[in-house]
C-alpha cells in the first residue's frame, strides 16, 4: 500500500474510534486501494465503516467534523467514506442502507448525506450494494472481521439489476458529439468492462484488468488499450465509440 495512504487510513481509524468508542465494529478500505489499483494523484481513497448500531445525528456530525479534508487531510484527491450498521453490512441488500456518506478532498467536491433519503435518484442509487460486493470479494481489512464476514454479497438477480443501473447511467451522462476526445470517456468503458468481467467470471478486476480480460475474451483491443492509455495521461477515446461499447456490454448483461 502507498505509504501516505496506509498513514491516512489508520488516522481515519483511530479518528472514528475516539468519536464511536465501542460501536465501530470495522473498517475497511475499499476501491482501488483494496484492488492493489490506486494511483496517487488520479486514484480516491475509498473507505467502509461498520457500526454495532444506528448512529446519533450528533455521532454522524462528530464523525464528519473529525474526517473532513480541514480536519484530516488526505493524500489522495478525496475520501469517499461510507457508515454502515453491521446488520446491513451483512445482509446483501441492493438498497443503499448506509448512515452518512461523506466525500472530501483538496480535489473532491465536499457532500455529506445524512441518510439514503436524501441520496438525490439522479446520482445512482446502485453505487453502494455493488461497493459493497467487491467489499466482499476483496474489502482490505483494517479494523474488525475480515471483509468477507462483515460484507455479504449480492445475489445474482440483484447484482445483474444494480449493474444494469450503473450501465444505463453512465450511459445517460453527456458526452461531447463528434469523434473528439471526451473527457471521461476512457472511464465509462473500462467501468463497463469491469461489469460485464463480474457478471462472466464472476470476480471483481481494476478497470485496467478488467479491460484487458475483455480483450483475452475476444472483444476488439483498439477501444480498451486506448481507455488504458488514458488513464496514464494519454487522449480518451470518443464519445460515440465509448458508448458504442457500453451499448455492447449492457445488452449482454441485461440479457444475464
């Protein structure tokens, strides 16, 4: 793990234990930290707490206050921090289910979201049963029980559902028209990858990995080494042709 990150996530820890004494059960890095995939200064710091039970709003605000960018600066471009009660952690739901939800960062807009409710649809309502799956595969253990005990997996009808929503709303993000380079573009189709890999093998892969699975599969190399490439710095791919491929993946994973 990057030195300046495993730094952060025991601060992060030793943070929520002194706002949640006893009732922190766990924590756990998530993302591309917990996919051996994190690039320092393109990569976030992804991060899961479990609690024994529903948080106070005075604990969500303290927990807040003491993680926030000011208070603890992170070295990536942001934190996405996520609570959850250890009951929904294990209980494979697709709903959202957490108790705050915290993004901060020197490159992060700062969003707190104080219960699901407030998670407005538009932003995806998906995101969390499938953090919490590669949580499950692959959830990088900090405080608690090994992720694979403190997260349950989706079921399959519930994966292919959350997936399919994750598909249709990358695909419903602006994009610019022509065959310029659009900025994003390089994400949505290794993200797409990424999908389609755990619906066919059933294992959570980096995008990077992801991308190349889809290549020894059979799918045309070009789009996926060029997405690659960008994420290094280089030119992303178009717009049409990123969304030519994300049309290709949801069709298949729709049709399960």
């Amino acid at each position: 793990m990057d030195p300046a990150v495993r730094d952060y996530l025991s601060a992060l820890v030793a943070t929520a234990r002194a706002v949640l004494g006893d009732d922190l059960v766990g924590a756990y890095a998530a993302g591309s930290v917990a996919l051996d995939a994190y690039r320092p200064g393109r990569s976030d710091v992804d991060a899961a707490l479990v609690c024994a039970a529903a948080l106070d709003d005075g604990s969500k605000r303290a927990l807040v206050a003491g993680l926030r960018h000011e208070a603890l600066p992170c070295p990536a471009r942001g934190l996405e921090l996520v609570v959850y009660r250890r009951e929904v952690a294990r209980s494979g739901t697709p709903e959202p289910g957490f108790e705050v939800e915290l993004n901060t960062g020197a490159r992060m807009a700062f969003r707190v979201t104080w219960s699901p409710g407030e998670r407005p649809a538009g932003d995806g309502r998906f995101w969390y049963g499938l953090d919490r799956s590669i949580l499950h595969q692959g959830g990088y253990r900090l405080l608690g029980p090994p992720a694979a005990e403190a997260f349950a997996d989706l079921s399959p009808a519930d994966l292919r559902t959350l997936l399919v929503d994750a598909l249709r709303w990358w695909l419903d993000r602006p994009t610019p028209a022509g065959d310029a380079p659009a900025p994003g573009a390089e994400d949505a189709v290794l993200g797409a990858a990424r999908a389609l890999v755990r619906l066919r093998h059933g294992v959570w892969l980096p995008k990077d990995a992801a991308g190349r699975r889809l290549v020894a599969d059979g799918w045309p190399a070009d789009l996926v080494d060029r997405s690659i490439a960008a994420r290094a710095g280089g030119p992303p791919p178009s717009g049409p042709a990123a969304r030519a491929f994300q049309r290709r993946v949801l069709a298949e994973v729709a049709a399960g």
